[in-house]
C-alpha cells in the first residue's frame, strides 16, 4: 500500500485503529525524501522523525487518545526553527545556524504527534515567486519538471504534490502558500492574519507575514489549522482563531470581481476560475459580479510595505550579530557591506535597498506612508464587499507555471498580495488545468478569522470535483 497516496485524515484514521504504525508512515516518507526527485528538501531529520513516529506507537499502545492526524508525517518550511536543526532560510547568510528552540507552530506539531520529516526548500529568505533563488538550488514542478513550483513555499507545495508528505507548512507574505498551490495542484491557506503565532519564524515583512498550510484536501488543512492555532503571548499580533460552526455553500453570496477576470489573465485560467465559480452555484451558492477599483494598486503597495518591512528586520543579519561573516574586511563599514554582500543573494539584495530607500529622510513619507494610507484605502474596499459577500472567488496566479528562464510580463501574486495586506483570509483550491495539463488554482477570499467557512466551501466543492486527486506521472511509489 502507497501510504503517501492517502489524505492526511484517512492515513491518521488507519494508524489510530492499529492497520499502519506511525514508523511506517514515517519510514515512507524518509524514503521519499531521501529520493526527492524535486528538490522539495533542504534537510531531512530521520533521527528525529523516527524517534517521535515511535512514541506515537508506544502511546496507542497505551491506549491514549491522540490527534486526528497524529503519526501523519508533515515538512516544514526552512524558516522556520526547528530545534536542533539547521535553518537556513535557503541563504548562504544562515546556512550553518542551528535553531535554539522550537517555533510556536513546531511546538503544536508535536503535541499532537505529528511526525517532522524535515525541512523545506524555499526562495532565499521567503523572497520570490518561483522557487528559484535558494542557494540549495531551484525546486522542480511534480507536474512539470522543467516548469517552476511557484514560490517561495515551493518545496513544501512540491512535497505535497509529488506524494513526499500528506501535509506542509509555509509561510505567506504576500502570497508564497497559495501562488505554488495553484501551480502545483493542491489546497494552501494562508489564515487570517494573527490566528497562528508566528513566533519562531524568520521575520520578512511582520505585518505581512502569516504561517501557512498546504494538503491535497480542504478537509486536511481544516483539521491541521485547528491544531496549530491558539494565542501566544509570545507573539503580540497572535489572537487565535474563533470557530464559527459549519456552514453550508447552500445560500452562499460569492463575488465575482470583474477585475480580476481581465487583461494578463491567461484564458484556461479565466475559464478554470469560472467553471469553478459556476459549479459553486450548482452546489447553492449565489454568483454576483463586483467592482473593485484597488487591484492596479496592490502590488506597489505591497513592495512599498514589505520592502520596507524586511530592510528594518533584516538589518540583523550583519555577520556580527547573526549570519555569516566576511573574511576580508579592513573596518565595522566593510564587515558588513562584505558580509551582506557575500551572504544574500541578488533578489534579497534588491529588496532590502529599495526597502532602506523608502526608508530614508524625506522618502519615508513620500513612499512608506503613502503606500501606508493606501493600505488602508483596500482594506476599506475588502471589507465593503465582504460585508455584501460571503467569498470573494478569484483566480489564484494568472497565469500556470513558468518554464524554467521564461519571462512573464507583470507579477503573478497579483492577486494574492492585496489579501496579505488586508489581513484576510485566502484559500487557494485545484479547479482545474490548462491545455498542458498545468494545475489551475481558484481563490477563496473571506472576512477575518472565517478561515473556516471558505475551508467548509472548499470541502464541498472537492466533494463533487476531482481536480484534486490529480497525481503527478511518474511519481515513485512508497509502498509497505
């Protein structure tokens, strides 16, 4: 049997009644990871994986009641600490720091029995939109493997997809959970902003940024989100989340920004989304079309911020402090400017210098504060729809994967960025695929901390679709 073939929950149900160990599940997905075909893995932790798939056995043993998804192997993004273990961030700044303590969301993983099989490839820092820039080399697409995965959680969305694991963590700033989802194939939330504590993750943009979930089924994701939020008093932006009971797509309001449908959007994917938005209405939803003026403003507003943002946190990383450092340096001046120079790479170097400019003197206000206010200005168009919609139902990327050096005119978290900026809740689901049997992602957007209620929808829509059971050719079988 190909465990790693199973959801989550079915795989969780099968070792909580005795039919699999957890070492097997966990042996399984060693054996995948050591046989990563997509260079989805930075580091893989056998020892420790083992040792806990262990203790999951010896406790049903016992008899005691554990997690739906204890013993269910998952990875985890490489920025975030694992203790022990290296955290690389995929940069050569860090690719020697071994992590002092767990992340809050790591901490919940093992309460629960989760298995770690290990750490995830990413974009250098959570930098980029294709998976390309870590210095561990790109990650290849399960689909596809001359194509990118999306990024920069694209070793975990290619851990998922290529049956590596049932279950990943990201992290989404401005849409690197639910971008490499579409493009691969498979669910990726990135929650309300505030519902998983983030402490413990390498800080990009902090008002961005958010810990992200990514499975082959909503229903996977649901019940992962449920174990990994709770406040943390660690984390001042932590809230939890509130759980609002289930609710049925049946007499549903779904909006239909018409924006978001029009010039860049490439036509299977137009079509995708549609067909998606339109089997949402057989199920018993409402489809309503929407205006939305803000979108031309979202991505300048979101570099302007997370820029910014990720020049003020990464001004720690200075071989001093933290980081690697420089051999060749006559003075402070040239210590840092070597090390930065040596340890970051081109896109991470390019973000911090327009961050430290819009930053400086009379910059501060002119880009800074502006694209502040224009924060703000989305926020209130978010939520004068959201307050007339229950979803708002968008494509996910505008366009399928990229072959490896091709260029694409105009960003492709485009439609993911407003999202992050806003606070909101966004679920990317499979809808589909294009004329080269490229996956096809949908967009669910809703009010804050109703995570649940686009999870519930998406549940539905997978009962009566197929796209995501969709497995990539070619895969190797795990079989025990």
């Amino acid at each position: 049997m190909d465990l790693l073939s199973c959801d989550a929950l079915t795989l969780g149900a099968m070792i909580r009644r005795g039919e699999v160990r957890a070492a097997d599940a966990a042996a399984a997905a060693i054996r995948a990871a050591k046989e990563d075909p997509y260079n989805a893995y930075i580091t893989i932790d056998e020892a420790g994986a083992m040792e806990q798939a262990h203790l999951v056995d010896e406790r049903l043993k016992k008899g005691e009641g554990l997690s739906p998804l204890a013993g269910v192997p998952i990875a985890v993004k490489d920025n975030i600490l694992i203790k022990g273990l290296k955290n690389t961030c995929a940069s050569r700044m860090m690719k020697d720091y071994v992590a002092p303590y767990d992340a809050a969301v790591v901490e919940h993983l093992r309460s629960a029995g989760m298995v770690i099989i290990g750490k995830s490839n990413l974009d250098e820092f959570a930098m980029g939109s294709t998976n390309t820039t870590s210095c561990f080399g790109k990650v290849l697409n399960p689909f596809d493997v001359q194509r990118v995965p999306g990024g920069s959680s694209g070793g975990s969305a290619a851990a998922v997809a290529g049956r590596l694991v049932p279950l990943s963590l990201g992290t989404d700033t401005g849409g690197s959970v639910r971008q490499p989802s579409a493009m691969c194939g498979i669910v990726g939330l990135k929650p309300t902003y505030g519902s998983i504590s983030r402490y413990g993750v390498v800080a990009h943009a902090s008002s961005l940024d958010q810990v992200g979930l990514m499975a082959r089924t909503a229903a996977d994701v649901k019940a992962l989100l449920h174990l990994v939020c709770t406040k943390d008093d660690r984390d001042s932006t932590s809230v939890g989340l509130q759980d609002h009971g289930h609710r049925s797509v049946k007499g549903l309001t779904i909006g239909i920004p018409k924006a978001y449908f029009e010039d860049g959007v490439d036509e299977d994917v137009r079509t995708g989304a549609l067909k998606g938005a339109e089997q949402m209405e057989r199920l018993g939803a409402k489809l309503v079309e929407i205006h939305m003026a803000t979108l031309k403003y979202a991505m300048p507003t979101y570099y302007a911020i997370s820029a910014s943002e990720a020049s003020s946190n990464m001004a720690r990383f200075d071989g001093v402090r933290y980081g690697s450092r420089a051999e060749n340096y006559e003075n402070l001046n040239e210590l840092y400017a070597a090390s930065r120079g040596e340890g970051f790479g081109r896109v991470v170097r390019q973000r911090l210098l327009l961050g430290s400019y819009a930053l400086k003197g009379e910059n501060y206000e002119e880009i800074f504060l502006r694209a502040a206010k224009v924060r703000t200005v989305i926020k209130r168009e978010f939520d004068e729809v959201l307050s007339k919609c229950d979803i708002v139902l968008t494509p996910t990327s505008p366009i399928t994967a990229l072959k490896f050096g091709e260029d694409r005119e105009g960003p492709l978290d485009i439609f993911t960025a407003s999202v992050s900026l806003c606070g909101l809740p966004g679920l990317s689901i499979p809808c589909g695929f294009d004329r080269n049997g490229l996956p096809i992602g949908m967009q669910f957007i809703g009010r804050a901390f109703e995570d649940d209620l686009l999870l519930d929808a998406a549940m539905e829509y997978q009962s009566v679709t197929e796209h995501h059971k969709a497995a990539p050719m070619g895969r190797c079988s795990h079989e025990v």
